[in-house]
C-alpha cells in the first residue's frame, strides 16, 4: 500500500465517522421533534392489527437502516377485529420503539412475540422478547430522555421516553416485567375510546 492509499483510507475513515455523527444527531434531532409535536392529537378510530403489521414492517425498515442483520420474526396473537381509538401516528411510533427495543436486546435470530387481550374498556398489548432483560437498577431511568446502552451504535435513549410520553397522551400506562438474562415483556395499556378528548 503506498502513501496515497493510506491518506484515502484516512480520509475514507473521517469521512465515516463524520456521517455516522451527523446521522446521529439527526435522529436525536427527529426524537426531540416527535416530543415537541406531540401535544398535536388526532384521534381516529383504527384496526388495531393493520396497525402492528405496518408497525413490525416500519421496524423491519429501521433495522435494516441500521445495518442490523435480523432474521427473527414478530409473532402476533391478536382478534383481528379488535379497533381501538388512538392518534395512529403516536400508536405507530410506540410500537416500532418498543418492538425495536426488544430485537435490540436478543440474539439476531430471536423472535418477539406480541400478544393483545382486549378487556372491557381498556386493551392491553404485550411485547415479549427474550433478550438480555433489565437490570434492577436500571428500571428507574429507562424511561427518562437520553438514556441508553446502545452509545455505540448511534442509540438516542428518546425511543421509550417518547413511547411513554405518547402512552401519556392516551391515558394509558406503560408498565414491564424483566428478568435479566431472560427477556422482557413491556406492556401498553390503553383505553380503547377516548373519553375525555383533548
Ligand atoms: N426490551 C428491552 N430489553 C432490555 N433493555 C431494554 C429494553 N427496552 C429498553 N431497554 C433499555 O432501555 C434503554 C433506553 O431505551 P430507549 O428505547 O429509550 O433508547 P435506545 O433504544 O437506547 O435508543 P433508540 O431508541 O434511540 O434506538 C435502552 O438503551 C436499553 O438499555
Ligand atoms: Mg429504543
């Protein structure tokens, strides 16, 4: 290799970290906007399994956006006919994070499962993976902004704060059971009408 070829690589090298940074900052940047927008509320009522199948596809997207290589599948155990009233976009991007989170915390080829058991009022989505779980201290911060354990693949720690945020704005409530070492089930339950629209 003479010197040229090593002031490309050089160059090449710079020139990569300079776009993962700036990808970086762009999706704390998305994050923060999501936030600062969510007060805009559009109730509608909606199917509540089209609504997973475009979320686990919006995941998929995101994966490979990332360059992970996943090749597990999301199994969903639901009554298809369930419809439930909620602002689709906030429901959208609470299920893609929390649905990422859990690929994020297991082997590759680990699948998620999702189960939905509607009650009276309420319904009540499941997402259980069977990664790395959550240790005991960790379970008071990891809803606060800016935390995370993914630093070295560009993770904002905005995904479950927002998730929890959004919940919020439906009057739900976001609650988990993890074991570490043997996975998480994070569980989404939310009124299926809003009752007092904002
Ligand atoms: N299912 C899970 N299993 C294990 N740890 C989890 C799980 N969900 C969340 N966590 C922990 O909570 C932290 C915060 O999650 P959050 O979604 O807010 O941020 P992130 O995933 O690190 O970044 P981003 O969402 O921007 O990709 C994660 O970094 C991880 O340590
Ligand atoms: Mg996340």
């Amino acid at each position: 290799m003479n010197k040229q070829d090593n002031i490309d690589d050089e160059i090449s090298d710079s020139m990569k970290a300079i776009k993962q940074k700036m990808e970086y900052f762009i999706s704390i940047l998305n994050e923060l906007n999501k936030m600062t927008t969510s007060h805009y509320i559009k109730f509608e009522i909606v199917n509540l399994s089209t609504l997973l199948d475009e979320a686990i596809r919006g995941v998929k997207a995101r994966i490979i956006d990332k360059n992970i290589a996943w090749s597990g599948k999301v199994n969903v155990s639901i009554d298809k006919t369930i419809e439930i009233e909620i602002d689709r976009n906030q429901m959208y991007e609470v299920f893609v994070n929390i649905i990422k989170n859990g690929i994020e915390a297991q082997d590759m080829e680990g699948n998620i499962s999702v189960i939905v058991n509607a009650q009276n009022e309420d319904v009540i989505i499941s997402i259980q993976d069977t990664g790395c779980g959550i240790e005991e201290y960790d379970n008071d911060y990891i809803l606060d902004q800016g935390i995370t354990s993914k630093q070295d693949s560009g993770g904002t720690g905005f995904g479950l704060s927002n998730a929890h945020l959004f919940i919020n704005n439906h009057s739900g409530d976001l609650s988990w059971d993890s074991t570490p070492g043997e996975g998480t089930v994070m569980k989404i339950k939310i009124p299926k009408r809003q009752i007092n629209e904002r």
